[in-house]
C-alpha cells in the first residue's frame, strides 16, 4: 500500500487515514449464496435438458464450470524532470535529470499476480560540464535501475511478495526514522519525492492478517546500500568544497560492500494492530546499516564501510479527524561515527542511539494543509566529537494551500537547534491539465559546515521540476 505521508519533502498532503505501513485486508463480504458464488464460476451452459431427471435434478446433470480469465496486462509510469542551478559561488549547472519510469502488471493466476518495473535516468549537466570531476560525471550521467518487480501469491493465510520491492515501515514527513528496510539514492540528499529516492530491495516477506492485526516477516538474502555518490558530487555525505579538486576527492574510497553470503543477510519482524482507533505498530530489524561510516585508515585515507548493526522502535497513528497524529521511535545498537576525537580508533565512535518524532497533520476548508513535527536523536555518550552534528532537536512544519484549482504554493521548514541547522524549501506547484505537474522552488541550507544541514550550505539553489503520469 502507497504511504499515506507526504511522498518525499516537496509535494502535498495526501488525505487519506492513518497507515501503519501495511494496510489490514478488507473484511469479507456477505456469505455467497450458492457454489459458483464461492468461488467465482459460472453456471453451466443452458442447453435444452435431455430428460426428466436433468429437468428436475434428480440426477446429477452433466456441467464443467468455466475457467476464470486472468486479467489484462496494465501499464503506468512517470516522466519526471528536474532542472536546478546552483545559486551559491560558484554559481553552475548542477541538475538536468530526465527520468522515465515504466511498470508492467499482469496476473497468472487469480491468486497470483506479477509486477515489472524499471527506470532510465539521462542528466546532460554530467556528460559536458567540467565543473564535476570525471569519476563524478560517469556516475550520474545516465543511470538504468529495476524498480518494484516481484511476484505475488497466497498459500493459505498467508501472502507472500518476493522480488524487489519498497518495504515501507516509517510514516511522518521528510525523514526515514521508521522507515529503515529500504535503501536509499542520497545523491540529491533528501531533495527528490520519496518515490524516487527510495531504491527497491530483493527480498522475500510474508504477511498474515488476522482481523485488524497484521504480522510481517522480512528476509533479505543479499541488502543493497545507500547510494552516497562520488567524492565530488554535490550532496556526498562528507563536507567538501565547491568544485572539490582531484587531490581531496582521491582521499575517499569507495565504500566496502559485505561478502554476499546468507550469513550477511538482513532480517526483520514488524507487527500492527488496530486498538480503538489507534493504528499501533513494532518492529525488529537486524541487518548491515544502509548508510556507510567513514571510517580512517593509515595514510588519511578515508574508507566508508557498513556497521552490522540492530534496530527496534515502533509507531502509533491515530486520526482524530481533521487531525492525524504520527509518533515513531527507534532504538539503534552497534552503530559507528566518524569522529574528530584523535584517540577514536580509526576515526569513529561506536554510539548507540534512539531516533524519535511526533508529528501532526491538519487539514483546513479551502484545502489547506499544515504539518508539524518535533524530532531528535539521543546519543548514550557524547556527541560533541562527532563529525556531523544532528543537533539537540529539531523541529518542522509545512503548509500548502491551492489558491486555485491550478496553483499551489507550499512551503516546508526543517530547522534543529544546537549545531545541526536547517533547510528552507519554498515551491510553487502547477497542475496545468490532468496527471500533469510542474513546481518551481528555492533549497536554501543554513547552519554551520558540520551539521547535518549546514554541511550543504554552499548547495543552495533553485529548480524547476516537471511530472507526467500516465
């Protein structure tokens, strides 16, 4: 089921109730009255009856049911473009991304249902400009990707989805703090609508429903990683200047994957409930983090690897109405940061941290919504040496209003406070004719070089995107 949050930091609220991630089957229907009811059949052909019995039914009469059809192939997809110049000195080109996205869905059987995708990324900024370093340009140039392509399929109370596939376990605005299964594409950090930041992963899950209560089962035999780009690129997670020369980029390595064993697969529980009204949710994950940690080896060289790490946390939604309220927490064990403190080996902390926000969405007539949250990280040791700063606490809030029927201005607003800075996004949506949008808007990074935010200080820039769906 589509998330019921905003999709991504750039595009509105949709209505709709509160979602836990997965969403409870719907309840069955009034008892069927007869066998070909049951189970979807058609009565036999209604050729003359050739006797008394077969007239009256006082013997069997001779009938094959007809065979259910399987039901057509759909196609959908997306052309997405986004055109963005960064506004900071140097002032340059820095986006001309054209995305096109196509999905195939067909059935086998009735209780067996297939899903295809896939997605070409074509950026000309990145096939001539020589503001970009080589390795730069060769990685976000063109890119290919599978999107959700799985296979369907129930064996008794159980569903069954295998194949890669967006696992989405998180539900507030802006931020993946539940939402930890499913890899992310980070070269525009947290720009992009989630649709297209979130990258599929190949795994094998299990749901069983039970009345309003849902369990879920999670087996990734192979985990995929945050893409962060390449040492150079606009948003890598590592401060650098603009444009970054050859000799500080060469410091970075590219990140170490895992062996792929089973050994190393990831794994995860998560169960949801539905209690007057309160949509109540748990989850244990254990797997490799999805974001590497830089860690330093002899030399200054810097080389990102992946931490074996654990997750726990939960959520609660509850709409009360024109008010939706959306808490989500997580604990986080084993996990490294890069740290400046001299005596850290190899440059990084290990820190166990819990991760929470508690947000509310309000809509308002003339269709205005307003969303705010509250949110922090806690550390179990001191952070002051670590090399990104999230900051003490942060705080967000995002309205959008139609003045028309085709225009929407909307603004959203992240600011922490205690060293992790802010990111102000005021856009102006579009929808000239159906299934078509078009935003023109301002990313705009404050706060000091080693916060979470304000390492992107000198990114700022302006873009216009542009959205077919059909």
């Amino acid at each position: 089921m589509a998330p019921r949050y905003i999709e991504g930091t750039d595009v509105q609220l949709p209505a709709g109730p509160p979602g836990g991630g997965q969403a409870a089957k719907p309840a069955a229907g009034d008892a069927p009255s007869s066998r070909d009811a049951l189970f979807g059949t058609k009565p036999a052909a209604g050729d003359a009856p050739s006797s008394r019995d077969a007239l009256f039914g006082t013997s069997p009469a001779a009938a094959t049911p007809a065979a259910s059809e399987p039901k057509p192939i759909t196609a959908s997809g997306f052309y997405a473009g986004t055109f963005a110049y960064t506004y900071s000195d140097p002032t340059h080109w820095s986006r001309a991304v054209n995305r096109f996205q196509f999905n195939l869905r067909g059935e086998l059987a009735p209780n067996v249902k297939w899903t295809v995708g896939a997605r070409g990324d074509v950026d000309p900024v990145y096939m001539s400009d020589s503001f970009y370093l080589p390795a730069v340009q060769q990685d976000q140039r063109a890119d290919f990707f599978w999107r959700e392509t799985y296979l369907d399929f129930s064996a008794g109370d159980l569903d069954f989805r295998v194949g890669a596939q967006n696992i989405v376990w998180g539900d507030v605005v802006g931020f993946f703090v539940a939402d930890v299964v499913s890899p992310r594409d980070l070269r525009e950090f947290l720009l992009p609508s989630f649709d297209i930041i979130r990258a599929p992963q190949w795994a094998v899950r299990a749901e069983y429903f039970k009345g309003d209560s849902h369990l879920e089962l999670v087996w990734i035999p192979y985990p995929s990683f945050d893409n962060v780009g390449k040492a150079g690129s606009d948003f890598y997670p590592a401060r650098l200047p603009s444009p970054t020369p050859a000799s500080v980029a060469a410091v970075f390595q590219n990140p170490v994957v895992p062996a792929r064993t089973l050994d190393n697969s990831n794994y995860g529980i998560r169960g949801n409930t539905l209690v007057g009204g309160w949509d109540i949710a748990a989850f244990y994950y254990r797997s490799f983090s999805r974001s590497p940690t830089f860690y330093t080896l002899p030399g200054g060289i810097v080389q990102p690897q992946y931490d074996r790490i654990w997750q726990a946390g939960g959520t609660v939604n509850k709409d009360f109405g024109p008010v939706v309220l959306h808490v989500e927490g997580v604990y986080t064990g084993n996990q490294y940061y890069a740290s400046t403190d001299p005596t850290a080996p190899q440059g990084v902390l290990q820190r166990d941290t819990f991760d929470w926000v508690i947000g509310t969405d309000f809509t308002f007539p003339r269709d205005v919504r307003l969303n705010l949250q509250v949110f922090q990280r806690v550390y179990d040791g001191s952070d002051s040496t670590l090399v990104v700063q999230t900051g003490d606490f942060g705080v967000s809030a995002q309205v959008a209003a139609k003045i028309t029927s085709a225009w929407e201005p909307q603004i959203l607003w992240i600011q922490t406070f205690g060293g992790g800075g802010g990111l102000v996004r005021p856009r102006l949506n579009w929808y000239p004719v159906k299934n078509t949008a078009l935003g023109f808007g301002v990313d705009i990074f404050t706060g000091a070089d080693n916060g979470v935010f304000g390492r992107y200080n000198n990114r700022d820039r302006v873009y216009g995107e542009v959205r077919y769906d059909f």
